[in-house]
C-alpha cells in the first residue's frame, strides 16, 4: 500500500465527526475500524466496491476501473441511481488487464491509454480511475498515471485509490468522500449560485428518490446544488463548496465530506433522512432553520411549516386506507444503519408491528433512537444466520420481512412476503410519495393470493378417495 | 470462413464478458452439496455473487478466503485453510470447489500444493471433496472457467481405470456453461427416449432450477452426487457439448476409456439429427414415435419461419462456444449475421462462423459494429439492453447474465423441441415489430420523376 493511501485510511479510521468514533477511547480508535474478516464466512463487498458505489451516480463523467476484468466485468450497470440527463456513468469501463500487462507491468502505460481512448471518443468533463488489488500489489501508480494525464490531456483525471482489499465497502465510502474532497470539491465555481443553496451528501438516487424530496425544497425556493453524488454533474459537486448548508443522509457513510467542508468552507451540516413522514419533516424543518442561520429572512419558516403541514396531511389521507390493512402486522425488518431507526419510526406510523430489527452497522446513537422509538421491547439484533431466519420465518415469527437482496431467498423459500429496501430495489420510498409508496408496497406484497397457495401441500398425497 | 480480428483498444467499454471464476464457480453449482470458494478478497466474491444471485434468482452459495492486503503480501494458505474449515463447520458441505482470482494468481503462489497440504493434514476435512482450478480473471471468461473447473472437478474425482464393467445403458454428458436447467432436462429425456440414462457432469438441472426445499439448505442442493463421478468409466459413451469441454472430455476418456463425442452445438435440425444417430447406434434402437413427431414439429416451424429470417441483419456477441452455436442457427435459417463478436479468442471454431469477420471484444464494439452493418436485431446477453435502446432495435436476450428477465434457466435451446422453440421466438420477435403500411414505404416503386422528360410535369412543388 502506497504511504499516501496508509495516510489516508488512517485519517479516516480518526474522523472526529463520525459517532462510533467518538465513543472510543484513545487506543481502540488507533485500531481502525475494520474488523477482520473470517474467511469462509464473509459477506459483503470490498472497499473498491464502496468507493464504486459513492461515485458512480456522478452521471456525466467517465468511471474507468483499471485492473482484471472481474472488477467491472461482474458488476457493471447493476444498481438503479437514476439519471435526469446523461448517461456515460451507466456505461463500464475497464482496463481489462491480461497476463501480458501484469507480467510485463504495462498496466499504467495500458491506463494511460486507455484515459486517452475514452477522453477522445466521450469528452467528459472528468475520468475517475478506479484502483483494484492487482495493479496496487504490482506498484501500478494511478495517482501518477492520472496527474499525468490531467496534464497532457487537460481533462481532470480523478484517482480512487480504494483498492478491495484494504478493507469494507463502508471504509471505500469514505475513501470516496476523501477522493472528492481532494480533487473535485472546490474546484470550479458554480454557474449559479443564491443564499438558498444547499447540498445532500449520501444520497445516491436510487430508483429516482431524490426526485421525491427535490420538489418540496423547490417549493420554499431553496434550491439544490449539488447531490452527492445522486444524479450529480461533476461540475455540481466541483463548485458544492458555495452552498450554505449540508445535508447527511446515509448515516456515516460521507461524514467525512460533511465535517471536512465544515472545516475548510465553512458549510455547516446535520443528519437527516428522508425516510418516514416524521423525518422528512424534521429534515426540512431543519434545512430551512440553518439556511435562517445563515441570513435567509426568516418567512422562510413560516412557509416551512405550513408546507409541512400541508404535506403530512395529504401523506395520511393517502395512507389511511392502507393503514386498517397493515395494522398489527409483524415485520422483520433487516437492514443496517440509519435506515433501520428511519423506517422503523415509518412501520410504526402504520400501527405495524416491529418483530426485530439488525443494527449491525448503527452507530450508538441510532441505537438509543430506535430504542426511543420501539419503547422498552427493542428486539435489536446484530445478525441472524440465514438458517435461524429461515427458522423464525417458517415458524410464522413475521408477517413479512424487509431486507436486502442478499436475504430475498431465505423469506421467499419460508414462503414469506418479501420487500426490498436495499440499494438494488426498484421503488423509490423517499420523502412524504415515497411513504405512500411503501405502504402501498407492503400492503400489495402482504395482500397477495400466491402466500396462500404456496403454503398449500399438493393435494394428491393425501390418502386417495374413490373416483366417481 | 471469417476473419479473426482482435480489438486494439487499451479500454474495454461494456464488457462482453464474466469472469473467469465465476465461470468455474457455476460448474461447481452443479455438484450436490456444493459450496464453491474464491481464494480472493471479498469483492472478487461479492462482485460474482450478485451477478448470479440477478440471474438465477436464488441464493447462491459462494464464498471467499476473505483475503486483505496483508494476506495477500505474506501468502494466502492460512486464508484458505482457515475458509475450508469454517466451510466444513458451518455448512457441511459434501463438495467443495476451490477457484483462484487474479489476486493471489499474481503473486503466484502453489496454490495447488496448499490445498494438497490442507486436505491431507485435516481431519475434518475427510469427508468433503475439495476440488481446485486456477482460474485467474486476467485469462479467459466464463468458458474457460467453467471448462477447468469441470477439467478439475474430473482430475481430482474420477479414478483413472480403463476395465470397469460397461453398463451399455448409461451415457455420461458434460454439458458447457451455456446449457440451461432446461436444455439438461430436454437432452435427459431425450437420452432416455432410447432406453439410456444420463450421468450428467456438473448438472446445475438439479441445483439452479428453482425449486422451493422443505428445508434450509445452505449448499446446493441437488445436481451431480460426488458418488456419481466414480461410475462414469461405465458407461458406453460420453458426449460433450462446445468446443470448450474437450479438455475435460478428452480428460475423461483419457482416464476411463469410454469413447466420446464431441458436439459443437446441440441447437439446430443438423446437430439433433447426429445426436439421435449417436444415441440410435448407442442404444441399438431406432428414435420413438414422439421424436419421430418432434423433428417434424421443427421441420413446420422451419417453414412457418424461414420468412422472418431470410436476409434479415443480425447482430451477435457472445462467449466463443454460444456465438459459433447461434451464429450457425441463423445462418441456417436464412439470416445473415452480420455482426459477430466473441468474448475471448477461446474457440479455434471462431474462424468458421458463417460471418465476414469475428471480432473478440466487448459490447462497444459490437454496438459500433451492428450500427454500421444496419443490423436489424441484436442478441447478446442483458448488458445488450443499452445498446438496444440507442439503436432502437430488438434484443434477444442469451447466455449469461439475463438479469433483467425471469426464467433464463429454463429456457431450452437444444434438441428438435428447443430449436423450435427458438424459431418461434425469433420470429415472434420480427412479427412484433411489423408495422402498418404506409404510402411512403413504397417511395421507390417508382423510379422519381425527372422534369426535363416530361412535358406535362408540374412546375416544382414546394
């Protein structure tokens, strides 16, 4: 590993904004972060993947992943960040390496080319160059490679150095923010620019969510600059240094951006979500106080609060006739970080029943809030093998489960309904719409007919009975 | 005869292929009991998981030696050890199937010596059949892993013994990457149709069909039993399917001595027809009464099809084996292929796709390509979708991945029944984008009319 890249992992392992963090004691925080993997029994992705996942919705821009082909060649156009214009981010780059290249280590001459090919052919506006493990461990230089190129090229050529195997698709998250912070925040200047502005950090637009909450700030006129990196332009995040207040949305995952442009621009931040009617609201509510923070006259809360008020009462008139229909219904609900207190606060709003819930990547202080929301029976868990959720699945612990795909197979084998609320899902469940879209969800996958004929033994193994 | 061409551009852009190990991890799938495992970091796992978990719709167990920087700096044998354990202690599995990435190949380590010392110092391992394959990403794709790991899986588990007793009935098949639940099931019966039985190598019929199990099975759970790889030196014939397992078939007769047949494809009037020949010599008996009916279905729909293949422009990019397979299809039935990309240079065949030239490359050159041939259809795999809409043109959707569809297991292109199958979707696919006529479709009945020939030509019209 490069010094620089040590460095860098150590800075982020420090970050004073992040909670777990400062929950730690001196030495622990040393340690890092990463725990260590048990082989044959890991699961997740690498932190090339987290950098990959931070980034990719940069969506005019070329993402060129340099190293053997399955690094992009398995996992390209798999995720549903939406784009209102451009396309190029959807489109997999690969350097593609062979034997040759790594034998004869041609591969930063083979990158270099490769900058060249797709800057002459797209034009875009940046490349970011993804580093992987093999061209790290033979000492391929992408920071060079790219300056370099920058240079003779005169388009800016990102490096991410988050090669997988130095740890967790979360560590490659901050990896990212850290890429952004060092060459893209800062430097452009936007081409429009008032006392309104306003950047979302950590929302990717999955499915097109941001375009459920974009049009409530539209309406207060305030307007959104940049989204990090959620349908973003390279030039949007290049100039995100003169907003005047920063949204977090995805708990830790860039805090480090959020606390850094604290610190050099002045931009102060919250944590929000945009999960559940409640937080949405706290989320604008907030917005709107720090942008008045910031010299913004003060109507704006008024105006506020009463889009507020106006909104949550369309939400439930749009909710209630779901809501007799999922009452007392009992959800497993697996998932990590902040959308676990996020959603649990939203199926709690529906009279729906919380079986248990995983925090296995909640800070401390989620936890105390899903405490605070569940009241005294928290049923929090870290994990649950496949084969004990298979188990309580079967055994009818839940009416349903909310999960990632990962787990999709276990419910759908219990002949459980199922719900995807991970990064590959195909609904958008974000702001007050995004509610009504869950419940709607939920209500159709809970209400269907199949459960009951699936669950239904065939009917010729009972004992025969006569013809006729 | 076509012109093989190799890309010369230093960035692969939409790549046409999967990797390497993910390839040798799906033949694993078809062994009973199975866990297949990356000697990777987790990402080469996770990468590889996803895009099978998109294809099959099923969990998939596949599993990682976890491998992080330091690991990979001092030697991953106590990774692996570590995995192979934990593997045994958690899952149980009867079988488990090593692959090798990129990552540890380029350190170049003896991979195969490990897991030798591994398995012979550790009690717990005694029961499970571990298999290993160098499959590093930086050579090959998913042929090529599935035909080392199938190359591997024979190596290590089929005893070298040329006087077993025959059992005239059984016929061993080892199917290549591209044969689907559907295409295994459609040939079992076929096969069966003469008397025969089937011994099937690795068979993902059993275990990527989707099926719903009383139980939670953390290994596959059904395909080819360990036990079952002993008895193939009995049967009277082995057949393969795809240029990409003659190593493994030729390993195979090699070690026991039963003769094998070699098809390039099993899709089309001309390949079934040599394979019921086969299977007729075999049993000593002639094709059924349904076959006999199933090859005159084919013949009709041959019939019923021909006119939506005719000089029609096709586009195809695939592995080797399946565009050779396809291209030969089309071409068959009166189209013309007009574009061919091949993933890798894997096949020898490739200079015999009935097409000017065939390019190894990825799906940016297969877009370019299909755009400046004017192709009127494109059949590749799901990654074919954003090509499809900038070209405006159908895509007929193969091989591997097809994230974006249901049932890509059980879809059959093989035997009388499967090529049938696979006009009628051809040719529903033309039949869906017939438009209404229009006067202007017929622009050229005429040739224009020139004004200097015509006295009586009215004055220019504006």
């Amino acid at each position: 590993m490069s010094q620089s890249l040590q460095a860098k992992i150590a800075d982020v392992f420090q970050e004073p904004g992040c909670e777990k963090n400062a929950a730690k004691d001196e030495k622990t925080r040393k340690k890092g972060c990463s725990k260590p993997l048990t082989p044959g029994a890991a699961a997740g992705g690498c932190a090339f993947d987290g950098a990959k996942i931070a980034l990719q919705p940069i969506t005019d821009v070329v993402h060129l992943v340099h190293g053997p082909l399955a690094c992009e060649g398995n996992g390209w156009d798999n995720r549903h960040a939406a784009s209102s214009g451009p396309t190029l981010y959807r489109t997999g780059f690969t350097t593609d390496l062979a034997e040759m290249d790594i034998v004869m280590g041609s591969g930063e001459k083979r990158l270099y080319k490769a900058i060249r090919e797709v800057i002459a052919r797209y034009a875009p506006p940046a490349v970011f160059v993804y580093a992987t493990c093999v061209p790290s461990l033979i000492g391929d230089d992408i920071e060079a490679v790219c300056r370099h190129a920058s240079e003779k090229l005169g388009t800016p050529c990102i490096p991410v150095n988050a090669p997988g195997f130095v740890g967790s698709k979360s560590l490659g998250n901050k990896l990212a923010g850290e890429t952004l912070l060092d060459h893209v925040i800062g430097t452009m200047e936007p081409e429009v620019s008032t006392p309104t502005d306003i950047n979302i950090l950590g929302e990717y637009n999955l499915s097109g969510e941001l375009w459920q909450v974009k049009p409530l700030f539209e309406r207060l006129g305030i307007r959104l600059h940049a989204c990090i990196t959620g349908d973003a332009r390279y030039r949007e995040v290049a100039s995100a240094h003169r907003s005047q207040v920063n949204m977090m949305v995805c708990s830790a995952a860039l805090i480090n951006i959020a606390r850094k442009m604290q610190e050099r621009y002045g931009i102060p931040y919250f944590e929000g979500s945009f999960y559940g009617i409640e937080d949405t609201s706290v989320a604008l509510r907030t917005v709107a106080r720090m942008l008045v923070e910031r010299g913004v006259p003060t109507d704006l809360l008024e105006r506020t609060e009463a889009l507020i008020a106006g909104e949550e009462a369309r939400c439930w008139a749009r909710i209630q006739p779901y809501r007799a229909r999922l009452k007392g219904k009992r959800v497993l609900l697996y998932t990590g970080g902040v959308k676990s207190w996020s959603i649990v606060s939203a199926l709690q709003e529906m009279g729906m029943e919380i079986v248990s819930t995983s925090v296995r990547k909640s800070t401390a202080e989620d936890k105390d809030r899903i405490k605070e929301i569940m009241g005294g029976d928290a049923h929090m868990v870290d994990s649950i093998p496949p084969r004990e959720m298979y188990a309580q699945l079967r055994r009818g612990d839940a009416d349903i489960m909310l999960s990632g795909g990962r787990s999709q197979f276990v419910a759908l084998k219990a002949k459980v309904p199922w719900l995807d609320i991970n990064q590959e899902r195909h609904m958008a469940y974000g702001g007050y719409d995004g509610m009504v879209s869950l419940v709607r969800e939920l209500d159709r996958a809970i209400a269907n007919p199949v459960w009951q004929q699936v669950r239904q033994a065939a009917p010729w193994d009972a004992p025969l009975a006569a013809v006729g | 005869m076509a012109e093989v061409l190799h890309s010369r551009k230093s960035c692969a852009v939409n790549p046409l292929k999967s990797s390497t190990p993910l390839g040798a991890a799906l033949a694993y799938l078809g062994m009973a009991g199975s866990v297949p495992l990356f000697h990777g970091s987790q990402g080469c796992t996770s990468f590889a998981l996803v895009s099978a978990v998109r294809h099959f719709k099923e969990a998939i167990p596949l599993q990682t030696t976890a491998m992080d920087e330091v690991a990979t700096i001092l030697g991953g044998a106590g990774n692996l050890e570590e995995a192979l354990l934990n593997l045994q202690k958690r899952m149980k599995p009867r079988f488990i199937g090593i692959a090798s990435t990129a990552l540890v190949e380029t350190r170049g380590e003896d991979i195969a010596g490990e897991v030798r010392t591994i398995v012979a110092r550790r009690e717990e391992l005694r029961d499970t059949a571990v298999v290993y394959a160098s499959t590093p990403d930086y050579e090959g794709a998913l042929e090529e892993g599935w035909s080392k790991a199938v190359t591997a899986i024979i190596a290590s588990l089929v005893p070298e013994d040329k006087t077993s007793q025959t059992d005239r009935r059984q016929v061993n098949v080892l199917p290549g990457v591209h044969q689907t639940a559907g295409d295994i099931e459609e040939l079992q019966a076929l096969v069966e149709s003469f008397g025969l039985f089937a011994v099937v190598v690795p068979d993902v019929s059993g275990s990527l069909d989707g099926t719903v199990p009383d139980q939670y099975q953390p290994t596959t759970a059904g395909g080819t039993q360990v036990e079952q790889l002993a008895d193939l030196g009995r049967a009277a014939h082995t057949i393969a399917i795809g240029q990409h397992m003659r190593r493994p078939a030729e390993l195979l007769r090699d070690r026991t001595g039963v003769p094998t047949t070699i098809f390039q494809t099993l899709t089309g009037l001309g390949p079934t027809d040599a394979l019921v020949t086969l299977l007729t010599q075999i049993s000593g008996r002639p094709a059924s009464l349904r076959l006999r009916r199933q090859r005159s279905q084919l013949l009709d729909a041959m019939l019923d099809g021909h006119f939506h293949f005719g000089a029609r422009r096709v586009a195809i990019a695939a592995d080797p084996d399946l565009l050779c397979s396809l291209a030969g299809f089309f071409a068959g039935m009166g189209a013309e292929v007009v574009t061919a990309i091949a993933a890798t240079a894997g096949s020898p065949l490739l200079a015999e796709v009935p097409a000017d030239r065939v390019m190894i490359g990825d799906l940016q050159d297969f877009e370019d390509a299909a755009k400046a041939a004017d192709a009127e259809l494109l059949v590749t795999h799901a990654h074919g979708r954003q090509a499809a809409e900038r070209l405006h043109l159908p895509l007929m959707r193969v091989g591997f991945p097809i994230f974006d569809r249901l049932g890509a297991m059980h879809r059959c292109m093989l035997g009388y029944r499967g090529t049938r199958e696979l006009i009628f979707e051809v040719a529903n696919i033309a039949l869906s984008g017939l438009h209404s006529h229009t006067p202007e479709d017929f622009a050229d009945a005429l040739p224009p009319i020139e004004e200097t020939s015509h006295a009586y030509a009215p004055a220019q019209r504006h």
